[in-house]
C-alpha cells in the first residue's frame, strides 16, 4: 500500500507493509505486536537490495525520510549504502546489554536490583550461547535455543530471559543494526503453549483466624511490628504490601480512617478504609513505639518490611496460610456470617467493579456500611479467640 505517510499515521498504523510516497524507497512496517520499523528498498549496482533504518519513534518519519534520501543518492552516485552500513560494527550481544542496562537504569525504580536480575538470568542462561555474536547475526534459532530448554520446566524465568533478549534485539533494531526482532512475534508462536493452572493463596477456615490471630500475639520472639502488622493485615482485610508500606500520614485515629494512595493500590485508585476499634488499638500501640512518623510497622531497622517477613511468621508458627489467604477467610465469612450485600463485601477487599456500566452509576464506596461491617469482623475475630 502506497501513501504519504504522516506522523499521525505512522503511530496508529495497524499492522502492515506501507510504502511511503513521499519517498518512494522509504517503507513502514507495522508487525502484529505494533512494533514500527522503516526499511528501505532500492538497487544496488543492479540488484535489489532491503536496508533496515531503525525504529519508530527512535527514528522519526523525518529521520527515515532523511536516511533513506542519502542512501538513494549515493546508490545513484554508484555507491553501496549497505557496505556503508556494514562499516558500523553491530556490537556483540553482551555488549548491547551493557548499553540497553544504562538506557533504563534511570527509569527503574530499584536500578541496583533490577540490574542485577538482567545481569544474572543473561549470564545464566543466555550469555553462553549468544554473547560473544553480533546483534544483526542473532537468528531466531538462536534465541529458541536459549528458551526451549526451560520454557516448561522454568517457564517464569524463561518468560523473563525473553523479554530482556527482545529488548535488546529491539534497541538493535531501533539503532539500524537488524531490521527484525528475533524473539518477536515468530518465536511466540514457536514455543510451546502452556495451561498455566490458576493459583490460589492458602486460607484458613475463618473460624480458625482468631486462634491464629492469639498465635501470633503470644510468639515471645518476634519483632512488635512483625506481630502488630499481621493482626493489623487481618483486621483490614487488606494486602500485605499495602500494610507494611503504610505511612502514619494515611492514618486519620480521629476519622478511623486509613487512605491507602492510589500509588499503592492494585487498582491504582485510592482506597479508604474503615478503622474498627481493635484497629485503632493497634495503631495506638504502634504510636508509641514510632512517635507517629514514618512508617507505621517499621523493621528494627526502622526500614520497611520485606515481603517475606508475614509469610515466614506463619510458616515458623505452623499456620497453613498465606498472608493474603486471610482476605479469602475474610470474604467467606462475610459471605456466611454477616448480612453485607456483596458491594459492600467487594468494596471492603477494594476489588474493581468489573461491569463497566454498573461501575459509573456506583458513585458511592459505600464507607459507613463497611465501617460497621469490619467492625462486625474485628468483634468476630476478637470472640473466637482461645481463652475468649
């Protein structure tokens, strides 16, 4: 298809082969995962000849444009652009890595730990095979080579090694050393499908939770915020990351209210929570042990607890749960014990409203409801207590 490309085309374009008739040898090719690559055809001393010039949007409509113009003139001249382009060494893949790390460094939130994960999944399973070769020389056997030995039986960290392979094979393409992506789209449908079997976090019966709850409480070697955000987490019917990053400043003990932002929410959107009077008790507690700044459940480090931290208590407790399990024993109590319409149960778990229509007539996150309901929670969980 032939047209004079635009900008605004270039970007929503579906996929396709599209000439530009602004310049004759100049071509967009728009793959089935949207990728935008220019590549230009023209003779070369007599023979057809196919040049990759790089990515869209790292190479403009204008700077394709541009390219493609030098090179057809200096085919004109007698020249050869593609012996031109071969005098530009593709770098070896390990090399592009390097440059591909330091391009994003700057935009990973944990550039140290990011970097070493890149580093570590490439040198342990990619590095042998395609380092020491050229970018524009990696084929897509190579790249199945790579993957097919734990696509199944290390299936997430195959997953993760393809895509740092094509995101390097990307930056090669944008910078005009290949014109393809060899762990694109062909190798998708090459590897092997699989039935990922759906999980589900280990939860307790809810009428076991409160004598997991005293458990906790009377573990005489564990840390006070260890203890405190477990119970916290329980009573909230909130996630663990969720907990162990709360701030004193989304904590409003005169409101009962916590504000969870919207930064640390799954949804993205910021969600209130109603604070039962157990609830509140804890935080008072905590408040004397943080002065009521910084984090709420602060490590003795003063840092904020790891992910682990929650999932080790239980283990070591002997509790056959997970910490979000406790959601799950939350939702089936709610479900059987309590007269909460199920707005009110979801709300309380922040789960989305995935019916879009219904979802913009519900304006309301119905607090007050939710407010008696945890509070219904909290005195259930406090009652089935040993001892109680």
């Amino acid at each position: 298809m032939t047209r004079n490309l635009t900008d605004r085309f270039v970007r929503s374009a579906a996929p396709g082969f599209y000439r530009d008739g602004g310049c004759p040898t100049l071509n967009l090719r728009v793959t089935p995962a949207r990728t935008r690559q220019w590549v230009q055809r023209l003779v070369v001393h007599g023979r057809p000849r196919q040049l990759g010039l790089g990515g869209y949007p790292l190479i403009s409509l204008a700077e394709a444009r541009g390219r493609a113009m030098d090179n057809r003139k200096l085919a004109r001249a007698g020249g050869d652009p593609c012996a031109l382009r071969k005098a530009r060494q593709a770098p070896t893949f390990a090399v592009a890595v390097d440059r591909v790390i330091a391009i994003h460094r700057a935009a990973w939130k944990d550039a140290d730990k990011n970097e070493g994960q890149w580093r570590a999944s490439l040198r342990d399973y990619a590095m042998k095979r395609l380092g020491r070769t050229p970018v524009d020389r990696i084929t897509t056997a190579d790249v199945m080579a790579v993957l097919l030995p734990i696509w199944v039986p290390k299936h997430e960290t195959a997953r993760r090694v393809r895509q740092r392979i094509s995101a390097v094979m990307q930056w090669a393409v944008a910078e005009g050393f290949r014109p393809d992506n060899p762990a694109g789209d062909a190798i998708g449908a090459a590897l092997p499908k699989r039935n990922k079997p759906k999980v589900h976090h280990r939860a307790l019966p809810f009428r076991e939770v409160g004598a997991a709850v005293a458990a906790v409480r009377g573990s005489a070697q564990v840390h006070w915020a260890t203890k405190a955000a477990f119970e916290f987490l329980v009573l909230t019917a909130a996630r663990s990351g969720e907990v162990r990053a709360a701030e004193w400043t989304e904590m409003d003990l005169e409101a009962r209210t916590w504000t969870v932002p919207k930064e640390r929410m799954k949804a993205k959107r910021e969600h209130r929570v109603p604070l039962s009077d157990q609830a509140v008790a804890i935080l008072e507690e905590a408040r004397e042990v943080t002065g009521g700044s910084g984090l709420v459940f602060p490590t003795a480090r003063g840092r904020p607890m790891r992910d682990f931290v929650l999932s080790k208590l239980l283990r070591d407790l002997g509790i056959s749960a997970v910490p979000h399990g406790f959601r799950s024993s939350f939702r089936d109590w709610a479900a059987e014990c309590s007269d909460a319409p199920r707005d009110v149960c979801e709300l309380a778990l922040a789960h989305v409203n995935s019916d879009r229509v219904e979802a913009a007539y519900r304006r309301s996150d119905l607090f007050e409801r939710r407010r008696l309901l945890m509070q219904e929670w909290a005195a259930y969980v406090a009652a089935d207590r040993p001892g109680k």
